[in-house]
C-alpha cells in the first residue's frame, strides 16, 4: 500500500453538525469531506503553535499533573 494514500476514517455526526458544516463548507466552496479536512487540519496546526501534544487520559503523568494542580490550590 502507498504510504501517501489518506486515510479514511468512519464518522458520524449529529444531522444538525452535519447541516452546519455542509453550509460552511458551501460557502468555502469546498466538498463537506474537504470542509472536515480542513477544520481537523487547522485544530491541529493551531494545537501545535501553542506546544500542546497530546497527552492519553489514562496516563500517569496526567493523573500527577492533576494531583500536583489540586495540590496547589
């Protein structure tokens, strides 16, 4: 398989998210794929500037962050 080949991913959206990105995407004359691509592009893009990386829910060092938090509160 290329390794250039996108992804594709199943989605379900509420019909009223579908309705308001279908709209968006109209009138950024883009497809509402296009439209998901690039709203989940830009969150990203713009994660990144700010240094954030994501961190799972789970892990340990997020539970010390919140533990160390509440601890100086």
């Amino acid at each position: 398989m290329e390794e250039n080949r996108k992804k594709q991913v199943p989605l379900r959206l509420s019909p009223q998210l579908y309705a308001d990105i279908a709209k968006w995407a109209e009138d950024d004359f883009r497809s509402i794929n296009g439209q998901i691509e690039y709203l989940l592009s830009e969150c990203v893009r713009r994660r990144k500037q700010k240094g954030k990386h994501y961190i799972p829910k789970n892990s340990n060092s997020e539970k010390e962050s919140n533990s160390s938090e509440s601890e100086n509160s």
